[in-house]
C-alpha cells in the first residue's frame, strides 16, 4: 500500500492535543463549509453566517486566552485552522478567516486597552464583527514604510485622510485595524495603529477588486476622507505602530505559508485521485470520454529533441 501523504507529512510541532483539534476542525469543515464552496467561489462571495457559525465553535479564538473569550491555546492550533480551512475547497473563505483571526485581531490583545479588546475582540471572536486590515496602499505594498494614510490630531480627536487597496473583508467588515503615519519626519517611529469602524462618515468602499483566484473573498479598495476618531481609537502607542504591525506581520505571514502549503497539499492528494480513477478504477469506456473531456488539451508541439 502507497504511503499516506496525511501521516508522512505532518510536523512534529503538532502534539496529540492538535491532532484531536484538526479532526474535529475537519468533521466541521467537511460538514459546514466543504458542500458550499464552489457555490461561493463562482458567486465571489460568501454569507456572513460563516464568521458566526466558525465563532459559535470556537474556532475563531483558538488561540486567544480564555480570558478574552478564546480557547486558550498555543499558536500551532491556529496553524491547524488554517491548515483544516484548505479542505474546504475555497481558498477565499479560508483567508477572510484568517484576517479574522490572525491578522487583523492579534494587534488588539497585544496592545489593546481593556476597553478595545471588549468593543472589538471578543466580538471578533465570537464572529458577531467581522474585521479587516488595512495596510496596503496604492504605493506601499512590501514598503510599509511608505506608507501615505495620515492621521493628524484635531483636539482631542484623530482626522485620517488617505488610500488602501487590496483589502480583504474591506467590503463587509465591522471595523479596521489600521496603519497610519501620525508623524512624517519621525520616519519608523512616525507610524500608529487605529481601530476604525467602518460605519465612521469618510469611510468609503469605492471598489470592491476582481481577483485571479479566491473569489469568495472580498478585496477592497477604500478611501478615507477626513475619518473623524475620538482619541481612543489609537491602538498601542503612538509612534511605535510601524514596529507593532512588523510584530503582527510575522505571525500573519506563517499562518499564510501554512493554508498555502495545506492547499498545495490538497491539490495533489486531488490530481493523484483524479489519476487513480482515470488509470485504474474507471471503465474503458469511461476513460476514454474523460480523456476526451476533462484532462488537459495541451500536448507538446513536437518531440523533445535528443541530447
Ligand atoms: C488577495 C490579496 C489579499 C490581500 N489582503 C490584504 C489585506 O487584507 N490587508 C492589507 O493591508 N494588504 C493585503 N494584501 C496586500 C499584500 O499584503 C501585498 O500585495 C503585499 O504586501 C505585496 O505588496 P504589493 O502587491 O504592492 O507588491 P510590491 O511591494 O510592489 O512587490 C512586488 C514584487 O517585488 C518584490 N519586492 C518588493 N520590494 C522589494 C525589494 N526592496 N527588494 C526585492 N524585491 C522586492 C516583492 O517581493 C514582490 O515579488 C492583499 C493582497 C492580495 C493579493
């Protein structure tokens, strides 16, 4: 019998502990999501229910302590969720979630005040607000040290003026972390992080962006016109937001590295199917018509050349 990819793959970080979680992140992903998602993906968009359904199981705080309403576990249980959300056949959906869980959100319980991580956490967790990221703009993708949003303080109050692009969850999202420049001639030390709700006048969606791939999820494009913010909506401490989201950046990046390789993975575990039952299982008859139907047109315009 052929080596299983499932067991000959798997990481010695993962404990039985996880692997107790991944099975019954599967049972539920197979269940809930898996029957939908082509649905979704041709529709590009996919209903908010998936956000509370996920929270109601406690799969959007996996790694947020029980304090906050999470389940209080290890980092490498969030790795299984996104590993787990590759089997449901929608790459969008898996990363609206993980903005959700791990990189819109890890900022707030790092340097949130009490007050923040009530207004917007729990609820997060729970998948009652549904958030999003903001720091990409039009001219600062790798740079985010280029970034152009500017908040300037107004009294007591922050007006942010300024672009983002490709932001996923822009369209539906209850709120924004956001990076803002707070103080140009500071350079790295110039930069903060904002809790925005999207409902704020000056918040606009004014694209909602068409993609290669992940169809379900929205990207957005959004503008900000003299956002008006009380003075606690900044999060953590002024100045100090270029370093806070290099923080969050470095476990956004792993968690997406894990749902990439998990989705590779489920690719070839499904060529390797679709190749058994071309070869072996199928009727003559029926691997004929497959061969003249599903599997690839392209064959190569002449001999390779002999060496
Ligand atoms: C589907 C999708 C969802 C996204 N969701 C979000 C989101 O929710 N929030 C958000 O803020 N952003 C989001 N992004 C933006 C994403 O983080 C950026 O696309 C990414 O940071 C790269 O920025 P860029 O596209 O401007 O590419 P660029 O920065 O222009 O980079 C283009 C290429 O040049 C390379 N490069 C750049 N600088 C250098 C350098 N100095 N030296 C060598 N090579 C370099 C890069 O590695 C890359 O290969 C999303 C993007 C996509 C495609």
């Amino acid at each position: 019998m052929p080596p299983s990819m499932e067991t000959t793959i798997r990481s010695s970080i993962f404990n039985p502990e996880h692997e107790t979680l991944r099975a019954s992140v599967r049972a539920f992903v197979e269940r809930e999501l898996a029957p939908h998602a082509e649905a979704w993906e041709q529709a590009g968009d996919f209903p908010d229910w998936v956000f509370t359904k996920l929270g109601d199981a406690g799969y959007l705080g996996l790694a947020y302590p029980e304090e906050v309403g999470g389940q209080g576990g290890d980092y490498i249980s969030t790795l299984v969720l996104k590993e787990e959300m590759a089997r449901c056949g929608s790459g969008g959906v898996g990363m609206a979630v993980a903005v959700q869980t791990d990189m819109a959100t890890p900022p707030i319980l790092k340097y949130g005040s009490p007050a923040q991580i009530d207004e917007y956490l729990r609820p997060a967790i729970k998948g009652t607000k549904i958030a999003c990221l903001g720091i990409t703009e039009p001219g600062a993708g790798s740079d985010v040290a280029n970034i152009q949003t500017l908040a300037v303080r107004d009294g007591s109050d922050w007006v942010i003026n300024g672009r983002k692009i490709f932001i996923t969850n822009g369209v539906r999202a209850h709120f924004c972390t956001l990076v803002a420049r707070t103080n140009k001639p500071a350079g790295h030390h110039g930069f903060s992080l904002f809790l925005v709700p999207t409902d704020t006048p000056g918040w606009t969606v004014t694209k909602r962006l068409d993609k290669l791939g992940m169809h379900s999820s929205d990207t957005a494009e959004i503008a900000l016109d003299d956002v008006r913010l009380p003075a606690d909506a900044l999060l953590g401490v002024e100045g100090e937001g270029f370093a806070q989201i290099m923080w969050e950046l470095q476990g956004e990046r792993l968690v997406g590295v894990a749902g990439s390789i998990a989705g590779s993975q489920r690719l070839l575990e499904g060529c390797i199917q679709y190749a058994k039952i071309g070869t072996r299982s199928a009727s003559r008859s029926e691997r004929t018509k497959r061969s003249r139907t599903d599997w690839p047109r392209w064959r190569p315009r002449s001999k390779p050349r002999a060496r």
